[in-house]
C-alpha cells in the first residue's frame, strides 16, 4: 500500500531529528537518493552517464540545497552540472558543495533567462528544486517566467531530455495538489521520506510523473497517512473469494435499480458489471421494457417486481441511467437509502437522496455531478473549481453529506466522512467513455453484496470499521481500472467500451487474486443473513 501525508505531518515527523542536529543527515540522504534516481533513470532510458548534462533549478530554501546536493553527486559520476539560481540567495552547504565538484551556478536575471531556458531545454536532465513542501502559491516573477520559457523551448526541442522534481514540482500544494501555474510538469518525482497527498491528487499528479520515495529516516514518527493507495497486494487480500460451501444467497445478492427508457443500456452495464465482479445473484427492478432488455442481454439477471423492501438482497445500486422525470426509480431509489443495507448511488439518484446520509452509503459523481450536488446543498462550487482541488471538494462533500464519496476521474478519490481517503489512479484514459461509470457502480454494489459484513481484512490493513466502505469502492475503483487497462492493451492500446471493460473484470480479478502471498479471505458462507 502506498501511504501519503500532508507536507504539515511530514515537517512534524522532521522535528524530533531537526532538534538532535541532524539537519545536514537529513539532506544528505535526500540528496544521494535524488540523485540515485536520476543515475538509474538514465539507465533505464539506454542514456549515459558521463558527460551528461544536467540543470538544476535551484530555489533559495531547503528544497534548492537538496538539488544543489544532488547535482554535486552526479558531478562525481562524470556529468555535467550547471545550476540557474531563481533566488536572491542560496543554500550556503548547498553550493559550496556543487561549486566544489566543478558546477557552474549562473544567477537568474531577466536578461539571461532565455539563454538559460534554452540551455535547461537542450538538457539530458533537469532538476526542479524551486519550492518544497512549506511554500505557499506558485513561482512568482522571474521563476515563473523561466518555467514558462523552458516549457516553450522543450517543445521546440521535441521534449529532449527528462525533468525530475525534487519532493514535489513547484508550484503544486502538498497538501492538497492543487497547481498555482506555471509549473514545470515532471517525468519523475522524487519524493523524501514518504509520498505527499497532493502528488495522489488531480490536479498535481498531471504534473508529478512516476513517484519515487526515497527514505530518509523519519518515518517512523510519521502519523496515520493522509490519503492511501491499494496495490495488488492489499487488493487481493480484500477481494472475496466464495468458501467451498457458499451458495447464490451467501456469496451475495445485488439490488439493481437502475435504467429508464431514455437510457436503458445503463441498467444493462450496471448488471453486467455487477455480475463480473462475483455477486451470487443480481436482482433487477425498473421499468418493463428496461427489464426487457436486461433478460435478453443478461439472462443471469433476475428482473424483479414489487416494491424495494419486498425483494432480498444485501446492497442496492441506484441511480445509472435515471432522470429527473423517473419518478418511479426515483423512489424505489430513495427506499433502498432508507432500507439501512449498503447502497452505491450513482448520478441520476443524487437529487433523490435526503440531505443527510451514512457512511455505508456510497456515492460516486464525477466532477459536474458533484458541482452539482453542491449547489443543491447551498454550495458555490462549480465543475472547475472541483477539477482544480479535488481532494478538497472530496472531502467537502463526505463532510456535508455524511456518505462516502468516490469522485471518479483519471485519478479516482474515495474519502469517508472521517477524513480517511483512497486514491486510484490504475486505468487509461480510454476508461472515459459512456457507460464505464454504470459499470463501475455494478462492480462496487457487488463488492458491497459480498463484503459489506466483513471487517477482519479492513482492520489488517490499518482500517476502521466505518471506513471499509470507502475501501471498498476504492477496491472497486481499482479492478475497474486494471480491467480497463486490460480491455486497451488487448486491442493493441487502441480504444474501448464499457462492454469491453466488463468483460474484461473476471481475468483482472483473477490476476490480482494471484499477487496475493498469503492467499484470499474466505468468506463465512452464512455470514450475511438476506434482508
């Protein structure tokens, strides 16, 4: 699992060795792990290492003394170093140590700057060590000008070379990810002592690359995490796995209230999401020519009549595919919220739900749904400032509503209304197409058919018991991702559709259970009595 923190618990963790006088330690691990990076992404990339040259965007704070170390490292392997200093100063150790291996520091005035944007962009390497976790706002004045320059100069180059950030790319918020432009995207970043939430966040993970952490030895002063990320490991250890006696009934029955004639194929990708990811029955209520369509096209699903409390199941999924004007669905919706069973609520149920809801409540809105649900509580909020801070409108929204809340996007955010939040990032951008949420709300509603009950496997894993839904639907997030994944390089990375993502579920499943060293849970056969 990967775990985040906020630059504030990260500062913390830093004191007790701060205070010991072991400052200069601190950096020096830094610095020799920044530039192991840098050595082994060369490397990777076939480059070499002597004689490469490499520009160091030096800020006046601890942030330009790691990179100003860093480079006089590299010197020492043979590479080239010049550094451009942003500031009116610079870190005293810093530089005296990168003048000494032979560095060339050039100071950032308006009349050099496109001579140094230009060498920065000719670059095998150039480091961005500008602002650290404790600035605030963006590059001001000449550093932003330069960043704009460089950026311009590496599009006329072609991209030659790579940029690496040192701890975060300045500019982005490490608490978090928002971007305060200009900031100079990176292809890797080298992150100290432990992952920040804003590099787990959107905006800031479109500029952070590949995340590395370099341990530095603080970390075992470090608090709970901010933000967590399931691998494959952790995922294999949630997924459910039928015990050798289970039956339909134990293994877990799904509630679908979904569809509407305007939108029927919906209804379908929910199901069939729901039946991919190993619900032992899925049950269906809606309008008859929606149920129609879902015998013919999936005849596993049981297409129910009645009301919501007369049909046994142990979750609910609502909302795929309803409008305003669904009356009907609008209402059977807003029974299976008041039945108490765990209930994914997805976009055309929100304006059914009541202001205040639970944690077993899963709610999955992309950023204008979501913009939306705001303005209904009373909110400003609208669609772009959600894309521009997402970890905030997340946890705004779990706040205000009391649900959980999974904000669907190229990196996918799950935060409970304790604070605890997920992050997914494991799809392809070609997961952006219609239907891929129904079926992701189909996969998460038959995640909380078989696992609602269940709490030993959350609590291994350092989860409370009210936040395993939001593991849950960020475990849901993740195989939809991988199964999307899949789906992309099966056509040759080409294109796909929510059909094909279903499909695709059963074998990411299967491949994820396989990560795992111990082995799945199994599930008690009667430990989720039908209600």
């Amino acid at each position: 699992m990967i775990t985040a923190y906020t630059g504030t618990q990260v500062r913390a963790a830093e004191e007790p060795l701060l205070a010991a006088g072991m400052g200069d330690t601190l950096m020096q691990r830094a610095a020799h792990g920044l530039a192991n990076a840098v050595v082994q992404e060369l490397q990777s990339r076939g480059a070499r290492l002597y004689g490469a040259s490499v520009v160091v965007l030096a800020g006046k704070g601890n942030n330009g003394g790691d990179g100003l170390y860093a480079a006089s490292f590299l010197a020492a392997r043979g590479m080239r170093t010049t550094t451009v200093l942003t500031g009116d100063s610079a870190h005293p150790g810093g530089l005296d140590a990168f003048e000494r291996t032979g560095g060339r520091a050039r100071r950032l005035t308006k009349a050099e700057l496109p001579e140094l944007a230009a060498e920065a962009a000719r670059a095998d390497v150039v480091i961005d060590a500008v602002l650290g976790t404790g600035a605030k706002g963006g590059l001001r004045g000449l550093a932003g000008d330069l960043v704009r320059a460089l950026e311009r100069a590496r599009t006329a180059e072609g991209g030659h070379g790579f940029v690496v950030a040192c701890d975060l790319p300045s500019g982005v918020d490490a608490d978090t990810g928002e971007a305060a432009l200009p900031v100079l995207p990176a292809d890797l970043t080298v992150t100290f002592g432990g992952a920040k939430a804003g590099l787990l966040a959107d905006p800031g993970a479109d500029f952070s690359g590949r995340v590395v952490v370099v341990p530095i030895g603080i970390e075992e002063h470090f608090p709970r995490p901010s933000l967590r990320r399931l691998e494959g490991a952790e995922m294999a250890g949630l997924l459910p796995h039928p015990a050798r006696r289970a039956q339909k009934y134990s293994r877990g029955v799904l509630g679908v209230v979904a569809g509407s004639e305007d939108y029927p194929g919906a209804a379908v990708l929910a199901c069939r999401g729901a039946l991919a990811a190993g619900a032992g029955m899925v049950r269906y209520l809606g309008p008859p020519a929606v149920a129609h369509l879902v015998r013919q096209t999936c005849p596993e699903v049981v297409c129910s009549t009645g009301s919501v409390a007369e049909n046994r199941v142990q979750a609910w999924l609502v909302g795929s595919g309803m409008g305003p004007q669904d009356h009907e669905q609008l209402a059977r919706a807003r029974d299976a919220i008041d039945s108490g069973l765990p209930v994914v609520a997805d976009a055309g149920a929100l304006p059914a739900l009541p202001d205040t809801l639970a944690p077993h409540v899963v709610l999955t809105p992309h950023a204008g749904e979501l913009a939306s649900l705001f303005q209904r509580l009373g909110g400003g909020e609208d669609r772009e400032a959600v894309e521009a801070g997402t970890l905030a409108a997340v946890h705004n929204a779990a706040d205000h509503t009391g649900a959980t809340v999974l904000l669907k996007g190229a990196t996918t955010l799950v935060a409970a209304p304790s604070g605890a939040t997920f992050s997914q990032a494991d799809g392809t951008p070609w997961l952006a197409t219609a239907g891929s949420g129904d079926v992701l709300a189909g996969v998460i509603g038959a995640l909380l058919a078989q696992a609602g009950s269940v709490v030993e496997p959350f609590r291994e894993l350092g989860v409370d018991d009210d936040d395993r839904w939001a593991a849950l639907a960020a475990l849901g997030a993740a195989l939809h991702g991988r199964a999307g994944r899949s789906a992309s390089e099966a056509a040759a990375g080409g294109p796909i559709t929510a059909g094909r993502i279903a499909d695709a579920i059963p074998e990411s499943w299967g491949k994820v259970s396989m990560l795992s060293k111990y082995g799945a849970w199994k599930r008690n056969s009667h430990s989720q009595p039908l209600r």
